[in-house]
C-alpha cells in the first residue's frame, strides 16, 4: 500500500490534519490503534463556541450538549469571580461524538481510516506496523499525550520531567449546578499545583475533575475524591476517567525530514488550563495543508519546514503567555488570590478578551 500521507491517530489532531491533505487531493491514510473512534472518553470536554464554526462544522445535538455563558474562579479562601464570557460561549461536548464528526469530515474528503492497528516504528519508506509497511511520502504524527513518533524520528517531544498534568474526573449526576456557568477551583484546598474543575453538562449532571502538575501522596485520584467530598457529596459517578496533559512549551522543531509532528503529541497544549483541542485543530490544518502541497503541487519535501513556521506564527506567543501564567498562579495560594482581586476591578471588555485567551 502507498499513500501520499499517512496519519499515525484518530484523534482531534489527526482528523483535521487528514481532511485538509485530503481536500488537496492528497491520497490519505489515519490509522488508529483504537478499535472504536473517541472512546474511551479521556477529556472535560469543553471548548470555545467559537472553535467548531471556524473549521466548517455545523453544530449537532449529537455532539454538543450544552452551551455556558459565564465562567467561575473560586480561590481557597473562598473569594468567588464570576466572569460573563459572552459573545464567547463555551461549549460542553460529547467527545466521542465530536471525534466522529471530525473523522466523518475527513473521509468525506477521502481519507481512508485503519483501526485497532499500532504503528510500531517508522523506516526509510513510511510506517511499520509489526511486519506490514504503509509507503507514504509524509508522515503526520498525531500519536497523542505519549507519543513515540517524533522521537523516532528524532524530535525532542520528550521535555523535562515533571511536565506532564496528571488528571482525574467523574461524571457526576444527582448534584446542584448551574448549566450557565464553567467553574474553575485553584488552589491547595481544593487541588494543589493545579486546579479543580466544574462543566455542567446537563441540568444535575457535570464533568467534575482535578488536574495537578505536582507529585500528591494519593495522585490526582486522590485529590478528585477529597474535592468531590467537598462539593458535591450527594453526587452519583456515572463515569471515571484519568489522563495525562502535556504542560510544557513545543520542542523548537516539529519537523524532521518527512515527518511532522502535531496536537499533543507535539506538546501544542495551552499549558495552564490543559485544553488542546483547539490549538489540534489549528496545527493540524496546518500540517494536512503543507503535506497536501508536498504531495500534490510537487512540491520538495523541504517544504514540511514550513508547518514550523505557520504553527509558531500562529500558537507560540499565545502559549508562551499561558506557561508563564501557569507558573506564576498554579503554585500559589496568594498568587492566586491577587489574580482573584485583579479580575474583579478589571473593566469588562478585558476580562472577556482574557477569558477567551484562557479558554483556548
Ligand atoms: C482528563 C483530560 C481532560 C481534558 N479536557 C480537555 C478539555 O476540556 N478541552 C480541551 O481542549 N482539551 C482537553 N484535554 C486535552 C485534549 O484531550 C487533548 O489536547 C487532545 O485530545 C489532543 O488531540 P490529539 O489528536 O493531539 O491527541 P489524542 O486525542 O490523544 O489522539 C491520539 C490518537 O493517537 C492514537 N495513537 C497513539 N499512538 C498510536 C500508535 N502508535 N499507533 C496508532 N495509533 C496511535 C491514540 O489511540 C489516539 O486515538 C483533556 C485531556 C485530559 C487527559
């Protein structure tokens, strides 16, 4: 089998990637090594309304299942900030759903898929997956949080330690929330070196998690007990999750000769709220877009080089500022208590233009 472009995951970024070089006429490939496509669920599952619009997808009861106009901040002394985010609506998903729009939008453009088959390296001529190769010319490594492509081929995605956010969540229902608004918990009462979170879902039901950046004693699912003691003891777990977030900067180059690495995989995580769908989406336009070039407009494989360019134009600066944040609040209880007072005396026309950047 030869293809122009194989994309190693079915995830957010691989998705998009794929319907771009598809759409240039690319012959493409996304093989997974899921069976099935967005489960197990491995996320809180918000993002900002504005995000699915953008890249041409029409809003679906299937897979958007609320819509939240204000976020809350609550610190450990209990000091409350309720910012109103309008126009920009944060939006609850179904996940699973969601992944099966985007994987739907990229076969509609004729990208081929191939599950519950592991890519195990990569060779002079395209993927290894035990003793089968797929040829390709390009490469898109969209192998998610523990990636080994890009290091294969030499990337540094690997990082320091200690940066990767180790989260846990329930799926409560039976518990008191408010479906108009996305709270955020900072601070050690509720999760040290990180944070707590709140997203409704439904009248009574909500995404109800803990990330943390620090080593605890009883791991984020210990924190996620004690939080959820704390908040909702009434509450009813309809479903548990854990998971890792990249919490770092992107390696300097996410390119070497025909790969190119995209989403988590290449560490393209806001680094203090952990959402990386949106920053998935926009990388893997990117990447599908050039590989689609390099495959069709004969273009040389140099040109890959470009991806660096175009995604650091477009995510570096706002990562960049999301890291310093997460230095600066995640660690300190007094820290956060003077962003705390800061939002509340902030005019409304910034605090919306933060929200928003926080949101990506
Ligand atoms: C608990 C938790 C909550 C989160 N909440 C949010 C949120 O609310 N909002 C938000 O924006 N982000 C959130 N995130 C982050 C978000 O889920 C990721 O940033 C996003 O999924 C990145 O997409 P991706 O396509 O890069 O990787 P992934 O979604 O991880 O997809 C990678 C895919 O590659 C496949 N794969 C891996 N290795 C191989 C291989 N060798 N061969 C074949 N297939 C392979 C995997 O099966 C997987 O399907 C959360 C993450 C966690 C863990």
């Amino acid at each position: 089998m030869v293809y122009d472009v194989v994309v190693v995951g079915a995830g957010p970024a691989g998705c998009v990637a794929a319907r771009y070089a598809a759409e240039k006429g690319a012959s493409t490939i996304i093989i997974d090594r899921k069976r099935e496509i967005g489960k197990p669920v491995r996320c809180a599952e918000v993002v900002a309304g504005t995000l699915p619009s953008s890249f041409g997808m029409k809003n679906s009861s299937e897979w958007l299942v609320n819509e939240a106009h204000y976020f809350n901040f609550v610190s450990s002394k209990g000091r409350v900030v309720k910012i109103k985010t309008s126009p920009y609506v944060g939006y609850v998903l179904n996940r699973d759903a969601f992944e099966k729009e985007l994987l739907w939008m990229a076969a509609d453009q004729g990208a081929e898929l191939l599950l519950g088959k592991t890519v195990t390296g990569i060779d002079s001529k395209g993927v290894v997956m035990g003793d089968e190769t797929i040829e390709t010319k390009t490469i898109i490594a969209a192998d998610g949080v523990d990636s080994r492509i890009g290091r294969l081929a030499g990337i540094k995605t690997r990082g320091k330690l200690g940066v990767l956010g180790s989260c846990a969540q329930h799926t409560l229902v039976n518990i008191d929330v408010d479906p108009d608004c996305l709270e955020f918990y900072l601070g050690s009462k509720f999760a040290e070196g990180g944070y707590g979170w709140v997203f409704p879902k439904n009248k009574g039901e909500a995404n109800v998690g803990v990330g943390i950046l620090r080593p605890h004693s009883q791991g984020a699912y210990g924190v996620l007990e004690k939080f959820v003691r704390q908040k909702f003891p009434s509450g009813r777990s309809i479903r548990f999750l854990s998971g890792c977030v990249p919490s770092t900067l992107p390696p300097n180059e996410c390119v070497s000769k025909n790969v190119v690495v995209i989403g988590d995989a290449a560490r393209q995580v806001n680094p203090f709220t952990g959402a990386g769908i949106a920053n998935a989406f926009v990388a893997g336009k990117i990447a599908g877009e050039i590989a689609g070039d390099v495959a069709v407009k004969g273009r040389p494989l140099t040109h890959l080089k470009e991806y660096d360019r175009l995604w650091k134009a477009s995510l570096e600066r706002k990562l960049k500022k999301s890291y310093k944040l997460r230095n600066r609040l995640l660690f300190s209880d007094r820290n956060i208590e003077m962003f705390c007072i800061f939002l509340n005396i902030l005019p409304a026309f910034l605090i919306r233009r933060l929200a928003k950047r926080l949101h990506y």
